[in-house]
C-alpha cells in the first residue's frame, strides 16, 4: 500500500479490492461473534465503551485498556 494524500480514496481502494471477499468474510465472521454474546441494544454501547476504555473485565477484575 502506498501513501497518496491526493488520491487517497482511490489508492485505498485499489490496494484493497484484491482483498474484499476475504474482508467481507472476517466482517461477517466478527459481527457473528458479537452478536452471539450481545443483543442488538448492547451492541452501540459495548463498542462505546470498549473505545473509551472503561469496559471492566470480570476474569482478569481489571477495567480493560489498550496499553500494548
């Protein structure tokens, strides 16, 4: 993949088209997943709360936090 701040859009798409099918697979794989352990009201709020970091998990008893 090649950096092209005035095309990016295109670039992007271009270096990623070979890879749809494979990334469409994985999307509907995850979203199979999530929707196993939440129902559709939970969803919107586990992300939210994953992306501010202050989802505490029960088997470790530590508020979960990416750092590395």
């Amino acid at each position: 993949m090649h950096a092209d701040p005035l095309n990016y859009e295109k670039s992007f798409t271009t270096d990623m088209l070979p890879n749809k099918n494979g990334i469409i697979n994985l999307a509907n794989d995850q979203s199979g997943i999530i929707t196993q352990h939440l129902d559709h009201s939970e969803i919107q709020q586990a992300f939210e709360l994953f992306g501010q970091g202050v989802i505490f998990d029960e088997r470790r008893g530590t508020v979960h936090k990416m750092d590395g």
